[in-house]
C-alpha cells in the first residue's frame, strides 16, 4: 500500500509542479508583452515597414546567393565536363 500511496502523491507533485510552471510562463508572457509594448523604440507601422524592407533585402540577396551559387555549379560542371573529354581523348 505505501508504494501505491508515494506514487500517488509524487504524481500529485508533478500535476502541481506543471500546473505552477504553466502559470509562471503565462504571468511572464504577459509581464514580457507589456514591457515590450512600453519600451518599443518605433510605433507598429514604424517597425513593420522596418519588417518589410528587411525582409526584401533578405529576400534579394537570397536570390542573389541562389543565382551565383548556380553559376559557379555551372561553371565547375562545365570545367569537370572538359576534363572529361580531355581524358576520354588522351585514352
């Protein structure tokens, strides 16, 4: 029975412990919303214009990474290709 009684009350512990984690992510969530509310250096439409034109910068120079990482795969493939040939003809 005592097995039975420490299991009981070690998954009353845990049911207690989550529930208290629970409360104190939800309290800090809200403390943390509000702070970043009161201190925000520009207004919503400020940052979200900020937002925007960093995201089409990124954007352009993902593009841009993309575009010459292709041309440098195309230029190793067509280097590989000649020294294939170069080879398939000194055989």
């Amino acid at each position: 029975m005592e097995s039975k009684e420490i299991e009981s009350k070690v998954m009353e512990r845990r049911r207690f412990n989550f529930g208290s984690f629970f409360k104190g992510i939800l309290l800090g969530s809200i403390i943390a919303a509000g702070v970043a509310l009161f201190t925000a250096p520009h207004s919503g439409a400020e940052t979200r214009q900020m937002l925007r034109e960093k995201g089409e910068h990124l954007r352009d120079r993902t593009v841009q990474t993309i575009d010459d990482t292709r041309e440098q795969i195309n230029t190793a493939i067509s280097s590989v290709r000649q020294r294939a040939d170069q080879s398939v003809k000194q055989v």
